[in-house]
C-alpha cells in the first residue's frame, strides 16, 4: 500500500510539473501589418502557430501575397485576399512584394491613366510583381508567367491586394 501511495504521489508531482500542450498559452505579439509573399508553391496554413494545430487552408499559387497581423517565434500570422486568417512558417515567406488582382478583371494600362493605351486585361487572383507605388491610385508593376516577366504597367491600386492604404510611393 505504501509503495502505491509513493507513486501516487510520484505521478501527481509529475503532472504538475510537465505542462501539457493543452495548457499551454499562446502568445503573439501584434505587429504593424505588413505584406510578403509565399515563397513556395505549396503550403499548409493552421489555426494556431505550429504543424499540430489543424490546417486552417492551402495556399498552391507561388508568390501569394499575404497580410502578416501578428507575430509568434518563427511563425506569422497571416490574412489572404479572402480574408481568412491562419498561421504559416516564417521560412515559407518572403519579403519579396507581389500583388494579386481582387476584383473580377482589372486592366494593366501603358501609363498609370485610364485614357492610355490597354496593355492586357487580367483575371481575379493573377498574381503580378510589384515594382513601384505610384501614388493614391496607382502602381507599376510586372505581369510574370512561367516566372518570366511578360507584361509590365500600372493597374488602379483599389483592384489589388497587396498594398496597404498607407503605403507611400517607394520602389519595392
């Protein structure tokens, strides 16, 4: 009996002292929202920072751009164009800048004015290589295929994701 109540006790110190995944807090730390792009072609998003959570969505289109909202260890916590939200691999990323179209078309024009020539006429979630914000309603960029450059001129900033409002004119 007393060799039971030993190791009774044994195993109860033992369960308080290893904490349990379950009991675990997870912490992020929020940060200034910013854009990268998926570095990969493949990648699996979960519902909280690490590969036991559940997936949360698939990502298959390289150079993706998402919204980093918040910060744990090596993982990021993600927004994508549809506004779902999970967390991804840090090393799955890149600071690399890409936009995507988020409306049904949008027209990549020669000069970043509606009256200039029509250069191609793009489908919603291409996937273009920012390369320089214009102003309030434009930017300069490139359309890739087979990652080479095939097109490349202004689309109107409120037909892409990619951007934040708040963003200045810089070249990315």
């Amino acid at each position: 009996m007393r060799i039971l109540c030993n190791i009774f006790k044994i195993i109860v110190v033992f369960c308080i002292i290893v904490p349990t995944n379950a009991s675990k807090k997870i912490k992020s730390e929020a940060c200034e929202p910013y854009f990268v792009s998926l570095k990969v072609s493949k990648a699996n998003s979960h519902v909280g920072p690490g590969i036991n959570y559940k997936n949360a969505n698939t990502y298959q289109i390289r150079w993706t751009p998402l919204l980093v909202i918040a910060i744990y260890d090596t993982w990021r916590k993600i927004k994508d164009i549809d506004g779902s939200i999970g967390w991804l691999k840090q090393s799955q990323l890149s600071t690399k800048r890409y936009v995507m179209v988020k409306e049904q078309e949008c027209i990549l024009f020669e000069k970043p004015d509606e009256n200039s020539k029509q250069i191609a006429i793009l489908k919603k979630e291409v996937v273009m290589k920012l390369v320089k914000i214009i102003d309030n309603n434009w930017c300069y960029v490139m359309v890739m295929i087979n990652s080479k450059p095939t097109y490349e001129g202004f689309v109107q900033r409120n037909k892409i994701f990619g951007v934040l409002d708040n963003e200045n004119c810089t070249n990315k």
